[in-house]
C-alpha cells in the first residue's frame, strides 16, 4: 500500500494565519490527491481534488499544489469556522489510502 | 443533491457479521462506484473498498478475507457485510461516493456514518 505521511499532527494558529499542511506519498502518485476536512461528529468533506482543484462551494482561501510525492494544503487566512481535522488521500493506486490526519485549532 | 444516509444495527456480538445498507437518493446508483470507508474513535479513515453498479468490487486486502459488498440497483442502494467481527472493527462506518469525475477515486458525498460497536 502507498503510505501518506502528513505533517503536522496537530497545529495551533491565530484567526487570519497563513496554515500549511504537507502531505507525503511513500511513492509517485502524479497529482491523484485529495484533501478533505472533518469537523467533530461529521463526516468528511471534500475540499480538492486532483491535488489543486478547488470544489464547488470551497472558500477561495484553500489551496493546494504538489505532484509527484509532495503536496501542500494552505489555508491563506485562517478562519474560526476552519477548525477541524484535515486529510489527504491517494488514489493513484489501489487500495485508496489517507494520511494520519492534521488537526487544526484556533489559537 | 445527492444524499448519502447508512442504515444498520449499532451493536454487533464478537465472530458475528456486521451488516450495513447505504441508500443513495438524488443520483442513479449507476452513475458511479460506491465506496465503505470506517473510523475507529479518535482515529483516521480506513477505506474498505468500493463497488459499481453491476457488481464489480474491489476490497482493501487488510479486509478482503472477510469482506463482501453487493449492489441493488432496483432500490438505489449499496451494502457491506464484515464477517467475524472484532473489538477492533468497532467504528463509524461511512458510505460515500466514488466519483469518475475528474478521476475515480474522487470521495465527493458522504453519508452521516453509522457507528457500530462489537461487543458481547
């Protein structure tokens, strides 16, 4: 199975930070990326696909770029209602597989 | 809108078989594949596999010894069978769907999860 490695675990920031995720594949996995936020209690909810594209309905304020083995979620100006766990996932390669998750609070 | 909503019991004795329903409204079940994917508490996602309309599936070999998914097209919905449970498969099971668009393997809607605890 490809592992996704993410980093950080957790991470802590102030309403209008600038927040990075990275998210590392054990393999070359082209830009077959996802990211997804959860909040407490939901289900996850698809922010972008194919590494950068920015879903229907998603503040402009995510982001995400990479290809390859690397990738980078950002949040360009934190808000309060960003609170959550976010993930990556790889679907390059069967089975899908998702990274440990990035626990986002708000400072 | 598509809806996703997982029906199923809550508790199920250890050895015995976990047994869920996902029925999909707002789309055809044939537009797509249908994936299970679960989260123990306070743990990431595991994705379970996933199955198409006529029935094609593809489990996650940690799973597939026990696995099995079947499709009823005429009601719009997708089931999961895990045999012989454990502690360990207690978890909020999600159903979602796998989009073809841009690429499958897209985990566009999710179902609310339904948590399922193995005990005795």
């Amino acid at each position: 199975d490809i592992q996704m490695t993410q980093s950080p675990s957790s991470l802590s920031a102030s309403v209008g930070d600038r927040v990075t995720i990275t998210c590392q594949a054990s393999q070359d996995i082209t830009n077959y990326l996802n990211w997804y936020q959860q909040k407490p209690g939901k289900a996850p909810k698809l922010l972008i696909s194919v590494a950068s594209n920015l879903e229907t309905g998603v503040p402009s304020r995510f982001s995400g770029s990479g290809s390859g083995t690397d990738f980078t979620f950002t949040i360009s100006s934190l808000q309060p209602e960003d609170i959550g766990t976010f993930y990556c996932q790889q679907y390059d390669v069967l089975p899908y597989t998702f990274g440990q998750g990035t626990k986002l609070e708000i400072k | 809108q598509v809806h996703l909503q997982e029906s199923g019991p809550g508790l199920v004795k250890p050895s015995e078989t976990l047994s869920l329903t996902c029925f999909v409204s707002g789309d055809s079940i044939s537009s797509s594949y249908w994936s299970w994917i679960r989260q123990p508490a306070g743990k990431g996602l595991e994705w379970i596999g996933r199955i198409d309309s006529d029935g094609n599936t593809y489990y996650n070999p940690s799973l597939k010894s026990r696995v099995t998914m079947s499709v009823d097209t005429s009601k719009n919905q997708f089931s999961l069978n895990l045999r012989f449970v454990t502690a360990a498969d207690t978890a909020v099971y999600y159903c979602a769907r796998d989009s073809i668009k841009p690429v499958l393997g897209t985990l566009d809607y999710w179902g609310q999860g339904s948590l399922v605890t193995v005990s005795s």
